[in-house]
C-alpha cells in the first residue's frame, strides 16, 4: 500500500461528520407542531397561524421542491469602496397547492440560494385548485377555478383557467412557479415591464395567492 493510501485511510478513521443539532421551537406553532397538536399545513392556515420556522414546513411539508428562478449581483457603496453580493430569488412547492417566493443575498452564491430557500419556505402559502374553464368539465383540479390577477411594481398577471390537456401557456419563469404549485393548464396574460424579471416572478406568486380572496362575478370565465 503506497504512503498516499495510509495517509486517506487514516484521515477518513479519525474524520467526524457534524452531527444536525436538535430543533428547538421558538414560537408556539413551532411547539404545537413538535408536540403532534398541528399534524396536517392544513391546520396551520385554518387557524390562521403565521410561520416563523422553517423547521414547520420541513415537517409538514416533507416533498417541497425548489427552483432558483433569477441570480444576480447587487452592489454597495462603503467607505472601503463597492461591496458586491450575489442575490437570489427561490420558489418552492409541493405541486399539490402549495408555494413559496423567497429572496436572499450573500457573498457567495450558494449561501444566498439557501437564505432564500429559507425565506421562501417562510412565505408558503396555499393555493386553490379547481377546473373552472367553460370547456372542460372534469371537475378534477388540474387548474383554476377561476380567473386571479396579481401585481408587482409595473407588472400585472392574468392566470385564466384553461381545459384538460392545455398545458401551461406561460414564459418559462412564470410557468415554473405555477408548476410548482401544482397547476398543470392555463393562460396567462401579462402586462407591464416583464423584462424585470423579480417583479414578474412576484406578480405571478401575488395573483397564486388571490386564489384565497372574495371571488365577484367578474373573476368567473365563461
């Protein structure tokens, strides 16, 4: 066996991974959840809890996927000159009703994917489901039940309801999060500066939310 062998071998006897230190909540719903008392994210919302863990979700929502949808580097004026940091914006969803926007910075790069991993998990919220087109009527919730609008800056969102088998008619951006939280057919319609992609992704995450307001007969498609 050659020296260099020895040496790895003996490095990866005496090598020790850091072990996860135990969760420890520090609100209420984080010890209610730690207890079994909220056992479903359903309950979490239906008694109008707010998040402020991200260790809740982990637990409640075990399958949550992420996309970084846009990186960029952002710039700070110091006495010392320009500080530079990479900024991330992250979704996340189940693609079963459920999504998140978060954003991070950071000096390096994946340090700023993680802070807004963590922060989109924060801001997870539901969305409803349903099959509100005119020419389907499966009943099965595979889009909209009916028409959402959602704004950011000088970017609005439409998210109309489409049939069984439409697909996703969306920019890439816009229909990665809409993926994710677990609609498979709609139109979108987009107004505004959409080059501005944070303002775009956030104006389509807003309109996923409206799914929860007072609808009106306006927001019926038919």
């Amino acid at each position: 066996m050659a020296a260099w062998q020895r040496r790895d071998r003996r490095r990866q006897r005496f090598r020790t991974e850091p072990k996860a230190e135990p969760w420890t909540p520090r609100t209420s719903l984080g010890r209610l959840v730690q207890e079994g008392k909220v056992a479903s994210i359903e309950d979490v919302f239906a008694q109008g809890y707010r998040i402020a863990e991200p260790e809740i979700v982990d637990l409640l929502l075990p399958n949550l996927e992420r996309e970084v949808l846009n990186t960029g580097l952002v710039q700070k004026q110091t006495d010392a000159g320009e500080k530079s940091r990479f900024r991330a914006i992250v979704a996340t969803g189940d693609r079963n009703g459920y999504v998140g926007v978060g954003s991070g910075k950071a000096s390096q790069w994946r340090s700023a994917v993680e802070k807004a991993f963590l922060d989109a998990k924060l801001k997870v919220g539901p969305v409803r489901r349903g099959c509100g087109s005119w020419e389907c009527t499966c009943n099965e919730p595979h889009s909209l039940p009916f028409r959402v609008s959602g704004k950011c800056g000088s970017v609005s969102v439409d998210i109309i309801p489409g049939p069984r088998g439409l697909g996703i008619v969306a920019s890439d951006i816009a229909k990665t999060l809409i993926e994710l939280a677990g609609i498979r057919d709609c139109w979108t319609r987009t107004k505004g500066s959409t080059r501005t992609t944070a303002s775009l992704i956030y104006a389509t995450f807003d309109a996923l939310k409206n799914t929860y307001k007072v609808m009106t007969p306006r927001d019926w498609v038919g």
